[in-house]
C-alpha cells in the first residue's frame, strides 16, 4: 500500500471569468485556492504550457512563486509535445515556461501526453535527450512523461528510457482500473516493475466519478453511509504502493476543501473496499455512453470550434437522466459556437484525444440526438 501519498494541485480545470474563453482564469479564486492548499501543508502544483492557454503557468507566477520561498512548493510543469517542429524547439518552450512561471528550475518537467503518435514527434525532436540534459543541467530535479496509450507501449518506452525517467504522471481511477481501451492497471503495474513514482491524474475521470446516477451513490452509501464519491475515487487512486502523488482538478474553494480533508490524513482502501469499488465500475460503465475525461485537449485541434467535451457531456447526461433541458442547453450552444454537425471529419482532433475516442463518429451520434 501507498503511504504518504500527496495530494496535487492540477492546475487545469479552473474556474474562468468567460466560460468561452479558456484563458479567462478567475484569478482571485485562483488564488484563494493556492492559498488554501499551502496553509494546509499541501505544496505540489502541476501545470503544463497548454493548460488555460498559458494562464495557468501565469497564475502560479503570480500567487505562488512570488509570494512563497521556492524551496517551499514543488512545480510539475510538461513539454507540450504536439507542437515540437524541430530539436530547437525542445529548449524554446522550456524556456518560454520557466519565463511564464518566474522559476529558473522546474521540479519535475515531464513530456506531455505521449502515445503513440506523439512518441514519434518527442523521438524525432529528440526531447528525451534533451530533458536527460535538462536534468543533467539542473533545470529539471526529476523527469518523466504523462502517458495516454496502453500498457504494452509503456512497456517499450521503459525498456528503452526507464534509466534516464524518475517519474509517469497516469490516468489511474477505478473505473479505467481494468479498461480495455486506457488499461491503467496493466499501465500502473509496467510502472511499478520499472520501480517509476506514480503521479495519477484523472481519479475522478473529469467529474465522471462524482456525477453519478442516485440509484449508483445509494449503493456506495449503503455500503459506506460516511464516505463520500470523491473521496472513493481519491482513495482508490491512492492506494496502489508506487502512486506518489493523486492531482485534482479542482476549479473552486470548496472541492478544495473536500479534497484536502481525504488527505489529512490519506488512509488506503482496504481489500473488501477494493473489490466494492471495482464491482460498482463494471455497473458504472453500462451507464456511459462516451467515456470523455473532459480533458479538453481536442478543443485547441478543431478548426471548425466545436466544444466536443461538453457535447459528449450532454450526450452522456442525457442517455443517464433523460432531462429536456439537456436539449436547450444544446441548441444554446450550437447557436453560440458550432454543433456536432460542423464536423468536418478532418481528423485532426482524434491523434490528440487523450481517451482514444472516435471522435467525428461520436459527434454524428451527438448529432443524431441533439440536431
Ligand atoms: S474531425 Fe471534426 S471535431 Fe475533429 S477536428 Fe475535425 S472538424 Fe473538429
Ligand atoms: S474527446 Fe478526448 S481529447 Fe476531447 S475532451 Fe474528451 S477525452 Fe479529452
């Protein structure tokens, strides 16, 4: 079992001022939320270039790095990977981040998001040797890579570079626990036959584990009446014995609160609570339709504007509460940005997504529905 297991701030799913506008990060909750974490006794803070179109890096500047000693927080900041044209470009953005976050180091800078095709964009600018030299150099205390693929890929890159990596950043949570598709227990045990720290994102699968249908939460409360759905997925993320840190997605002061309370302090699932959780993720997975993290990462590929997550998100709604208003909420927002149907099959979307979907086959189903 894990023990001692932090509990991160991912800074990625804040609050924002104008919800069409991805860099519109309230600040002052932003704030408030840093804050928060410190004077509890939390400290690790993890970012990348692409979270909030670079706001997110901006705030940690602004309320963190400038007003704590640096030696009192740590700072997890990621290579944005798709974007890597040439090896120059490797000391480019991490240049560009350190001047975006007022730090000369970073604690952990990890490749972002690398499967398959983003492998060869990081092997081919040769980003492995250059965070090996970052390292080296003492720009980066640990290195590493935020990994969407499967396991047996993992396998490679560890076989090939385990030597030079201290850290996975994975999605880990109970419901992709024995997924086909994200297979994050093969994933977590590659990881701990290499002897790599574990940073899990995604325990609450966007929201997913929290917004569940009342008949689901009723049998979690009868089999626990004290514990809450955040607090199952927290807990189950961190209990595996290599997972090192859980992150959190939180974008206001009261999940913050919730959260900080599960690690104060973090106490594993116990075996009748593992196999609990994991009998209630085959019930769970019936229910989805669309297993979107809303990650949000598509968002910035699609020419046509197309929010994808939040369709997906009224997709799934709509198919566990069937509530008219879903329908309105819709025709809002095709109104507003495009609907499902502008899709183009262009494909550029479908490379990035971190949950592997068929994207442009799926907004037809949304369409379908909706239109
Ligand atoms: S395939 Fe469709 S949703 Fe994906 S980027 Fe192209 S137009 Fe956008
Ligand atoms: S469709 Fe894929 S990339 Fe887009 S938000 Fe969902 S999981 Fe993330």
């Amino acid at each position: 079992m894990a023990e001692d297991v932090m509990f991160g701030f991912g800074a990625m799913r804040l609050d924002l001022l104008d919800k069409n506008d991805e860099g519109s990060v309230d600040n002052k909750n932003y704030q408030e939320m840093i804050d928060y974490y410190m004077k509890q006794g939390f400290n690790y803070f993890d970012t990348s270039y692409a979270y909030h179109m670079g706001s997110s890096e901006e705030g940690l500047k602004e309320f963190l790095v400038k007003k704590y000693p640096r030696d009192s927080f740590t700072i997890v900041d990621k290579m944005p990977t798709w974007l890597l044209q040439s090896e120059e470009d490797n000391e480019k953005y991490s240049n560009e981040m350190l001047e975006r976050l007022g730090v000369d180091y970073f604690d952990i800078f990890l490749i972002h998001n690398i499967n398959e095709a983003f492998l060869a964009i990081a092997e081919n600018c040769k980003t492995f040797e250059y965070i090996q030299k970052m390292k080296e150099e003492g720009t980066a205390k640990k290195i590493g890579i935020s990994y969407h693929d499967r396991a047996d890929l993992l396998e490679k890159i560890l076989e090939k570079y385990g030597d030079i990596l201290d850290v996975v950043q994975l999605q880990l949570n109970y419901l992709d626990w024995e997924s086909q598709l994200t297979e994050s227990r093969k994933c977590y045990e590659v990881c701990e036959k290499y002897d790599m720290d574990v940073v899990v994102m995604e325990p609450i699968k966007g929201g997913t584990l929290f917004n569940l249908p009342d008949n689901i939460k009723d049998e979690f409360k009868a089999f626990n009446p004290e514990m809450s759905m955040v607090e199952w997925a927290l807990r189950f993320a961190a209990t595996p014995k290599n997972v090192k840190v859980v992150l959190s997605g939180m974008n206001n002061l009261e999940q913050m609160k919730e959260n900080c309370e599960i690690f104060k302090p973090f106490e594993p699932l116990n075996d009748d609570e593992i196999e609990f959780v994991l009998s209630m993720a085959e019930k769970i997975k019936e229910l989805i339709a669309i297993p979107c993290s809303y990650c949000g990462y598509c968002l910035k590929e699609c020419p046509e504007g197309i929010p994808i997550p939040d369709y997906f998100e009224l997709y799934n709604s709509e198919k566990m509460y069937s509530l008219p208003s879903l329908y309105a909420i819709y025709g809002t927002t095709a109104a507003v940005k495009a609907p499902a149907s502008a899709c183009t099959y262009c494909e550029s979307c479908v490379e990035i997504c971190t949950q592997k979907l068929e994207i442009p086959d799926l907004l037809e189903d949304v369409a379908d529905l909706f239109e």
